[in-house]
C-alpha cells in the first residue's frame, strides 16, 4: 500500500476513535445522570462531539457528498474540477512562468556560471560524454533501419533535385563581395601563398621546375651551364623573391590592377549564374547526373557504411575515442567560460533574451497543457489524489476539533454554572 495511503487510513482511524471514544464517554456519562463529576465529563463528551461530527462533516464535504446525500456546497472539489484547473494554470502561468519571475531566477542562478563549474568536473565531463554518445549510438541505430533510410534517401533526394544551385552560389558570393570581404578572401589567400613560397621546399621545387623546363626546352643549352643544380636554385631564389614582390604590390595598393579584375570576375560570376541561362542549364545538369550516378551512390553509400561502422566500433570501446574527446571538450568549454567573465555576461544576457522574447508562449502552452491534463482527469482519480495529498492533514483537523470543542464544552457548562 501507499505510503500516503496508510497514513491516511491511520489518521482517520485515529480521528474516527476520537469520535467513538467522545460518544462513549457521553453514553456513560448520561448513564451516571450526569452528577457530580459525571456532569463534566457529559459536558466535554457532548461537546466534543458535536466539533468532531462538523469537522468530519467539512473534510468529507471537501472531497464527497456527506453519507452519499447530495447536500448544497458539498463535494467541492469534484464539482469544481474544471474550475481548479484553470485556477491551477492560471497560477503557474502568474506565479511560476512570469517574465519577470523567471529573469529573476536566471540572474540568481547564474546559469552560465553554473554550467562552467559543473563541465570543469571531470566527472560530470564524462557523464555528459556518456550520455552523448549513448544518443548518438540510439540514433545511428534508429538511422540504419531500412525504412528510415528509404525515407530519408527519397527526401535528400527529392530536396537536392529541387534546390536551385546556382542561384545560391550567386546569392553566396554576392553576400561574399558586400564591404569587400571577397577582397578580404583574395588578401587571405595572397598572404598564404606568399608564406609558402618564401619556404625553402617551394623554392626546392621552383628549382626543380626551372631545370625540368631547360631539359625540356633547352635540352642542348642546358649541357653548358656550368652548376646547374646552383644555376636552378638560384633561379628558383629569384623567381620566388620576384613573386612575393608582385604579391608585396598587390597588398599594398587597394586600387592594384588584380584586385580590379578579380571584382570584376566576381561581379561577371553572379551575374552569369543569376541571368545566364546556359551557365544555369550547365550547372542544374551536372548537379542531376551527380545525384543520379549509381557509381556515386554505391560510394556515398559504402562510406557511410564505414563511418557508421567505425563509430558503433569506438563506441562500444570503454576507451572510446569519441567519449574522450566529447568529455575533453566539455572540459575545454567549461575552462573557457571560467576563464572569461564577458563570455559568461554573454551567454546569460542571451537567455533572459530569450525569455523575454518567448515567456509568453510558454506561458501559453504550459497554461493550457495543465488545465487540459487536469479536465482530462478521471473525476474519482483527481479527487483521490488531491486526497491523498492533503486528506492526512484534514484528519487531524477532525482530532483538533474533537479535543478543543470538549474543551470548550467544559468552559460553557462552567460558565453556565456561575451565571447559574
């Protein structure tokens, strides 16, 4: 049996002795005629009663008809189920979900902080890791069902035929050319390659480029160059040294003749991939005979495979690699955000953002989600269940009640006998 059940079932007992016992004594008491003593003890009885049958009478009323008699104002709580749902809600939705109480609960928590302290914990890094990877393998298995892959196959499929390639690359680079990032791009890619080519293995291959080429051109020149290995380095030396010149000019003049063509062949690319029909016709073709190529899909499909392979593989390992990278990363976030108090100001802000952009649909949802659940109650569970909530602590409303209008009965009948 419940716990809450027995301390009920006990409690009523007791309340429903006290009764009894009160009954009995007023039997006897009226037995002895009430003299003497006797006449106390009939007073307290007589009263003690009456408290205990209004109490027994107000508690049952709360949750019954009183011996089943459908008495006006009586089984409250069931006659009034819908309204204590909506009342119920309608707290939660004012006291619980208010934008206001929940903003004020996210800047005493400090949540961001929290989350902080708790990744730091190499225990908890590892259980979120644990629980991670325990999701990723239930979706892999949920992904490698036949008719989930069907499903899924025909959808990509039908998603990636519809989608408009060409005017997202043009969309994508024109974003790219807005404030001139594109040259940002170019500046980027200029700065790399004049790294790599002031390195001596880019050098080493200039060299062997220049005498690969004389071999080749100049086969019978090249016999009489005297140090030929020192001539191609050399001329390697060179050749590098003049290109990091020319790319030196590039980055130093913003107006320079190659950042002019280069905004001139990026504005021409989304023009053509946005008006040029042959262009777009070309593209849509090699983007239909990509996804329509068996050769492709039995690749995709296979490596795939091997992916998912490999992953059940590591995970099944007690020394999964996944777990302890996903663990050193939660690790790595938690030590980031300990070490930055803006990152942390950030994050918070950003949720009682969110709260106060979305409370009132919470509000709205949680409101009407509680009132619905309650209505859809069975009547006899709802009551049963407030019952056994509340039903042990109503009993000893009915002890009290019992005890204090005995004494209270013995208060009359001493008054009555000094005004007497």
């Amino acid at each position: 049996m419940d716990v809450r059940k027995r301390t009920l079932v006990r409690n009523k007992a007791i309340a429903g002795g006290l009764l009894v016992g009160a009954a009995l004594l007023f039997v006897i008491a009226r037995f002895h005629k009430g003299n003497g003593l006797w006449e106390w003890v009939a007073a307290f009885s007589e009263a003690a009663m009456v408290g205990a049958l209004a109490d027994w009478f107000a508690v049952v009323a709360l949750f019954r008809y009183p011996l089943g008699v459908p008495i006006p104002h009586t089984a409250i709580i069931p006659n009034k189920k819908e309204a204590i749902a909506e009342s119920l809600a309608e707290f939660i939705r004012d006291k619980f979900l208010a934008t206001e109480a929940l903003l004020s609960k996210i800047r005493e928590l400090n949540p961001a902080r929290r989350l902080s302290v708790y990744l730091m914990s190499q225990q908890h890094a590892d259980g979120l890791a644990t629980g991670l990877t325990r999701i990723i393998t239930e979706s892999i298995d949920f992904l490698d069902d036949d008719r989930v892959r069907k499903i899924l196959r025909v959808a990509l499929h039908d998603r990636i035929e519809k989608f408009d390639l060409a005017t997202s690359v043009g969309q994508l680079l024109e974003t790219l050319r807005k404030d001139n990032r594109h040259q940002a791009v170019l500046d980027d890619m200029l700065r790399r390659f004049s790294a790599w080519i002031a390195t001596a293995d880019a050098q080493d291959k200039l060299a062997n480029a220049v005498d690969n080429w004389l071999n080749t051109e100049y086969p019978l020149l090249s016999k009489f160059i005297p140090n030929r290995d020192q001539f191609a380095k050399g001329a390697g030396e060179k050749i590098a040294k003049k290109v990091n010149q020319f790319l030196q000019e590039i980055n130093d003049d913003p107006g320079h003749e190659l950042r002019c063509k280069f905004d001139t062949a990026v504005s021409d690319c989304i023009a053509r991939l946005k008006g040029d029909d042959v262009l777009r016709a070309k593209i849509e073709e090699i983007k239909l005979e990509a996804i329509n190529n068996d050769h492709l899909t039995t690749y995709v499909s296979g490596l795939a495979g091997d992916i998912k392979s490999w992953l059940i593989d590591d995970l099944d390992r007690s020394h999964s690699r996944i777990r302890k990278s996903l663990s050193g990363a939660a690790i790595a976030l938690g030590t980031t955000l300990t070490k930055n108090t803006e990152l942390i100001d950030s994050i918070n802000e950003h949720l009682e953002h969110i709260v106060v952009n979305y409370s009132d649909k919470l509000r709205a949802v949680a409101t009407k989600h509680v009132a619905g659940t309650v209505k859809q109650w069975n009547e006899d569970d709802f009551v049963s269940e407030i019952e056994l909530s509340i039903g042990s602590d109503l009993q000893f409303i009915r002890m009290n009640g019992t005890l204090v209008g005995g004494v209270i009965g013995l208060l009359l009948h001493a008054i009555s006998l000094l005004l007497g």
